[in-house]
C-alpha cells in the first residue's frame, strides 16, 4: 500500500513522511520459503561530534525502538575522533587504527541509518568525512542499504537529504526512497529518559526503520540472509 502522509505539525514540529510498505511475506521467512532470517544489522552514524546533538539522541532513540521491531538490530557508530580526510595518513596501504576500526564496523553491518542535521543548506562535514574514509575501500559501503532522518529549523533537513544521497552514488548505497522522515528541531523533542515525546514522529521513524528492514530483505538473496535452515 501506498500512501502520502504528513504528520507531527503539533508542538511546532513538522514531520514529512511518504510511507510506502510491503503487506507480503519476506523473503526468507517460513511463510515464505523453509528457514529464518538473520536480523538486518543497522550501523547508526550520528551527523554531529556534540555529545548533545540531536543526532546522536536520534540514534539511540532507533536502537530502542530496533529492539521492538523483530529482524532488526541497530548499532551506535563512533565517527567522532575520526581525522579530517587524508591520504597522507595511509601508510604503505595501513589506516590510522581508529580508521581501520571504522571501517571494520561498517563493513560487518548490512545497512546505515544516517541521522543528518542540515548545516548551511547541506550535509554536516563529520558524516560526509566518514563516507570519505569509508569509500577507500569498496567492501565497506558498496551494496549497503541506508536511510535518513534528518533535522533543521525549517524544512526538517529536507535538503541535506538529498545532497547525502548524491553522495552515495559513487560508493555504491542503496538509500531506501520511502518514506522520508523531516524533523523539525524543537527544544521537546525528547524527555529526560531521551524517549522520543511526539508520537506522530516515533510511529514515523519506526516505519522508517521498519522500511530499511524490508528493503535490505528484499536486495539480499535468500541463501545469504538464513541463519537456520529448517529441516522439511
């Protein structure tokens, strides 16, 4: 079913979301084919080094709600000590062990939720520089699914969005089209417990998540993403 929806217009936020989801079986599950599926493993990549960024809340506010969403896992990715891009700090083809150790992360997860403030009408530097690094090697980022939540003071970071999709193009990810979630920042969004407050935006985001599940499923052949097979 398809639908446009907009929602979180309450408190001063606004939320944009086109919600798009798959009614059918996944692929891999017993109702369609004989085994189960491994959970869908999210890197979380926080747009700003602040430790009190709402990006960073965002990341772990999907990492609870992952936790209620069967399938689906999400991991918090450090990127903030990562230095500025450089090539001069590849030594005889060795990364700087905070690098490699990046780059490792990245590659062991099958997708990326990217929480992306909008600064100046684009893309904060810290994720466009983790993609810098993370691009040197085409195993870590090609054939990864991602998708974004974005925020600003105006269109919810609607325009950062489609620059980090741009930037996506070149090392191979996938970004899931529907739905788009647009979070207009305002000092309530979370309480004292970092629990998300509006409820139009929690339901959002957890479709949002909930979509990046379904599309890794449908990109990845069933033989790659069993962990047990039934005997029949």
């Amino acid at each position: 079913m398809l639908g446009l929806v907009a929602a979180g217009i309450a408190s001063g936020s606004l939320v944009q979301t086109v919600l798009a989801e798959s009614k059918g079986p996944l692929v891999g599950t017993p109702g369609a084919a004989s085994g189960i599926l491994k959970p869908v493993k999210i890197a979380g990549i926080a747009g700003s080094i602040s430790q009190s960024a709402i990006s960073k809340q965002l990341i772990r506010a999907a990492i609870k709600l992952a936790a209620t969403i069967p399938g689906l896992e999400v991991e918090y990715i450090d990127i903030d000590s990562l230095p500025l891009f450089n090539v001069d700090l590849v030594k005889n083809g060795t990364y700087p062990d905070v690098v490699q150790t990046f780059m490792n992360q990245v590659r062991a997860t099958d997708g990326i939720l990217f929480a992306s403030p909008e600064y100046n009408y684009s893309v904060s530097s810290p994720p466009k520089n983790a993609i810098d690094w993370a691009s040197m090697e085409t195993t870590v980022l090609g054939d990864k699914t991602a998708a974004i939540v974005s925020t600003g003071w105006d269109l919810g970071g609607s325009r950062s969005q489609y620059h980090l999709r741009q930037i996506g193009i070149r090392p191979d990810v996938y970004f899931i089209n529907k739905p788009e979630l647009f979070i207009n920042v305002h000092p309530t969004l979370f309480d004292n417990n970092g629990n998300i407050t509006d409820g139009d935006i929690e339901k959002d985001f957890r479709e949002l998540l909930i979509s990046l599940r379904n599309f890794n499923n449908r990109l990845r052949p069933c033989s790659q993403n069993i962990a047990t097979t039934i005997a029949t």
